[in-house]
C-alpha cells in the first residue's frame, strides 16, 4: 500500500471515530439528562405525596406552598408544620419511591426546629427489608435557615444508579470503546507492515548493492583468467586469483551474516558457554582490525582497566560482537578515525566502553538503532556497506548471555557504546 494511501486510511478513519464518538458522548449525556430530569421528577411528586400523606396521620393541614427543595443534585428537604414520627416517616418514603420504581438507596434526617438540630437518621437500602438506625450527627446533613420542622432526603449513589439504567446507552458505549481499540490496533498493525516493507525494500537494496560489487570483481577477474596470454604473466595470474579469494571471502561472510539472523529468528543459535577472557578476545579483534584502521591513519587504544576480566560465555559471539562495534567505529568515521576502549569490574560483572569520533547518533534514533535492518540514514542508503544486521545481532547476542549494552551518542560528537557482562 502507498504511502499517501495509508495516509489517507489513517487520517478518515480518525474523523470518522472522532466523529462517531462525539455524537456518541453527546447522546448519552442527553439520555443521562433525561434520565435525571425525570428523577428529580419523581422524587419531587413522591416527596410531596409523602408530606400529604404524613399530614392526614398527624390530623393537619397540607401546606399551601410549595415544601420540596432540591438543594444539590442529590439532596432534598422537605418542609413540615409538626413533629415527625421516624418509623412513619420511612414506611411513607419507601411506599412512595417504591410506587415511581425509584429503587435507589438513600439517607434521611429528622430536624427538630425545638432542639434545633438533627435528630435522627437512618441509611435505607430499597433492595433490603432490614435498616440500620443510627443517630445522624449535625454535620452529616446541612441545616436550614427555617424555624420549621423539615426532614432531608439524600441519595449518595444516584449517578451511578442512573448510568446503571442506562442499559442500551452502556452497551453501545462499550461497543464503540472496542471499535476504537481494534481501529488503533488497526492502525498500528498496518503502520508496522508499511514500516516492515520500508525496511526490507532498504535491505534488499543494499543487499543487491553488496553482492553485486563482488560479483562484478569475480566476473572481470575470471574474464582476464581465461585469457591466453595470462599463462605468460604469472604474476598478474596471482593477482586476480588473490582478488578473486578476497572478493570470495567477502561474498561467503555477506551471507553468514545473514543467515546467522536466520537461525537467531528460529531461535535455533547454540551458545557455548566456557570460561573466556574479555581482555584476550579485545586483544585479538584489535590486531585483526589494525591494519584497515592504520590505512585510515586511525589509531585505537585499549586500557585494562577491569582486574578481573574472565567472564563465561561464547567466544565466537563475543568476538564478533567486539568486531562488529569496532568495524562499525571505522566504517562511521568521515576523518581519520579514533576508537578508545575501557574495561573495568563492577560488583557482578564487567563493563567494556567503546568511544569513537564517527558521525555520532541523533537522540530519536537511540531506540531504532538495536533494531533489525535499521540503519542511520546518511543521505545515500550505499554511502556505507551493511545490511542493518550488527547492532541488532550485537543486542541479541548481549541479551542471550543476560548482559546489557547501552547508547550515548549525538550527531558529529561521535558514539559511545557501554557494554556489561555478569561473570556468570
């Protein structure tokens, strides 16, 4: 898929969700107003059908005026002209809630305008047949200004009992929450595919590159070979059959590379764990890696910092890893290039630092450069030989021996590569 299709998936996709959920939002909290309104509703006709009711036992006359105030959302009072009886008082409010289905819990409390203070309250569950009285303190229900009796009704869960009945409303806001999480998984599924195809077209480009310089070398050279008067030159015989061996040797480790990430995606890589020294191994790949730094006119150090520097773990991949940072140190470098390598011990283990003057790493690609076929773009994806294969093979092989390895690097300061192997 091109680039602007995708492009063009991921930015209609978006409005269209952004879309659905607005309008989504928009009508639940409708529906969720609507529910409320009808709420205080019918609490408002259920509270005023109780103080009537409460007026007939008590032999008194009905108030003229209106006696319900909603004081919060969730908080009513109700005025009345006498003493009022708990018991009846909470046989009224249970009949009359009950009769509106309004099956929510709730506290209530008593004021006596004598005392001048609460005097009762009780917390009612309208899904128990039992209550527990219990005495209200002053500060649990909100007094009046009034010289009135008045009782309070409070109901502490009534939003989560609204959005409770709003069953089709809670459904199809569930549905569109998984909507949205198989769309971003979507999206992050078809990002990583398009990213994956970038890689691997880059991979095979440059693998194309790889081969084919080789190949020509071989071709040309064995053109001359055949040659008849080539018998008459040994000399150059001996020339273009040591280039021949050379360019050979280059094709053959082109492709252990590359099946060496086979067997590591198989999981298929033997580990042969023996008692190696960290310091032989360095000092070994060093002198293999000498003469092409000397042709640079590079130079490279190594201080022995660690007293203790035999540590168990594979020799091959442990040389490799060493050569593999200190050939991408010589390949990074545009100058003359300059690597410096120290060894100490920590409490478990030891710690290999490897600094360089290369072209350095910028801070966003810190994360992608451990990464598979990645590779620092440098303005020509040719510039410098590769397949993106070291540093993820580097990683691979640290984590394998339950070692770590570290970036610190920013662009024309060079990198510094801080390497930790446990002893065991």
């Amino acid at each position: 898929m091109k680039r602007k299709a995708i492009r063009l998936v991921v930015i209609l996709g978006a409005i269209s969700i952004i879309g659905i959920t607005v309008i989504q939002v928009f009508w639940v909290k409708r529906a969720f107003d609507l529910k409320e309104t009808e709420f205080n509703h019918n609490v408002n006709i259920a509270l005023k059908n109780v103080v009537e009711s409460l007026c007939q036992y008590n032999g008194t006359d009905v108030p003229s005026t209106s006696v319900v105030d909603q004081v919060s959302s969730n908080y009513f009072t109700v005025k009345v002209n006498n003493m009022i009886s708990p018991e009846v008082l909470e046989y009224y409010l249970k009949a009359e809630l009950g009769k509106r289905s309004l099956s929510f819990d709730f506290e209530y409390g008593i004021y006596d305008c004598s005392d001048e203070q609460m005097v009762f309250g009780n917390h009612v569950s309208m899904t128990s047949l039992e209550s527990s009285p219990e005495k209200i303190e002053k500060a649990d229900f909100p007094d009046l200004t009034t010289n009135n009796y008045y009782f309070g009704v409070y109901f502490p869960q009534k939003e989560a009992q609204l959005i409770s009945n709003m069953g089709i409303w809670t459904f199809s806001s569930i549905v569109l929450l998984v909507v949205l999480i198989f769309f971003a998984y979507a999206m992050f599924v078809i990002l990583k595919q398009k990213r994956l195809s970038e890689v691997q077209r880059d991979f095979i480009n440059n693998m194309t590159h790889e081969f084919k310089t080789p190949i020509s070398t071989i071709a040309v050279s064995a053109e001359v070979l055949q040659h008849p008067d080539i018998k008459e030159q040994p000399e150059r015989l001996r020339n273009y059959a040591g280039i021949i061996q050379t360019e050979n040797n280059r094709l053959k480790k082109q492709v252990e590379r590359v099946l060496q990430m086979s067997l590591l995606d198989k999981e298929k890589v033997d580990i042969k764990r023996e008692e190696v020294d960290i310091h032989k191994i360095l000092t070994d790949v060093i002198q293999t890696m000498d003469i092409n730094i000397k042709e640079r006119n590079g130079k490279i150090s190594f201080l022995k910092k660690a007293a203790k520097s035999t540590v168990t773990a594979d020799k091959l991949h442990m040389t490799n890893i060493f050569y593999n940072l200190i050939d991408n140190a010589v390949k990074y470098c545009k100058s003359m290039p300059e690597i410096e390598i120290v060894t100490q011990n920590l409490k478990s283990g030891i710690e290999i630092v490897l600094k360089d003057n290369g072209i350095g790493i910028g801070k966003d690609e810190h994360k992608k450069i451990f990464s598979r076929f990645y590779r620092v773009s440098t303005g020509n994806v040719h510039d410098v030989k590769g397949f993106g294969l070291g540093l993820n093979y580097v990683k691979t092989m640290i984590t394998a021996h339950h070692g770590q390895i570290s970036l610190n690097s920013s662009p024309g300061r060079g990198s510094s590569f801080k390497i930790f192997l446990p002893f065991r």
